[in-house]
C-alpha cells in the first residue's frame, strides 16, 4: 500500500512563502513522478508541478512558473513545493500525488495524500 502524507501549508501573509513536503510510503517512491495539485473552495482541482523520477524534468502551471519550484529527496522519500511570492489566488488545499510518468493530468495519478491547507492572508 501507498501512502502519501503532506505538511508545511499553514497562514502566510501575502508576499510570503512556504516549503510543503510530501513524504510517501512504500518501495514505489524512487519509480515514481511526483505531482502537485491544488483545490480551492468551488473549483476543480488543478495542476499545480509535478517533477520525473530522477528529478531531471519538471513542470509548471503558468500560474505559478517563476514562483513555485519542485524537488525531491530519493533518500527521504519526500517531495518538496517551494512557494515564494505567494498571493490570495494560491489559498487552496495543496495535494500530492503518484504517477508512472511525469504528467500534468490528474487523472493519471493513481495515489493521493490527504491534502494540506495553505491561506495566503492579504
């Protein structure tokens, strides 16, 4: 079994920022791309990064290209979101999840973490 467990969101004033991390379960980690969504009140879940097993490519929602920047650690298990210069359009519940290949569709994911609120005060 997979699991995927995300920390770091909290309250961040406008022009802040936060590292969420996302430490996953299992064998599975290492051949494994890694993405992260977002959902905020009244919308569908989007893409927000998602990065290859390696770690080599990476991709970014427009949105937040320049802003946000993924990585992970192999040896922990863990993937990190470095949010800097947040504002109030990034407050969502942030999630991580599995995919075989790095992807920016999330019906391609096939494990998820519970999620982890971020509320960006302006």
């Amino acid at each position: 079994q997979v699991q995927l467990v995300e920390s770091g969101g909290g309250l961040v004033p406008a022009g802040g920022s936060l590292r969420l991390s996302c430490t996953v379960s299992g064998r599975t980690f290492r051949s494994s791309a890694m993405g992260w969504f977002r959902q905020a009140p009244g919308k569908e879940r989007e893409f927000v990064a998602a990065i290859s097993r390696t770690g080599v490519s990476t991709d970014y929602a427009d949105s937040v290209k320049g802003r946000f920047s993924i990585s992970r650690d192999n040896a922990k298990n863990t993937v990190y979101l470095q949010m800097n210069r947040l504002g109030s359009e990034d407050t969502a519940v942030y999630y991580c999840a599995r995919s075989a290949t790095i992807t920016t569709y999330r019906y391609e994911y096939d494990y998820w973490g519970q999620g982890t609120q971020v509320t960006v005060s302006s």
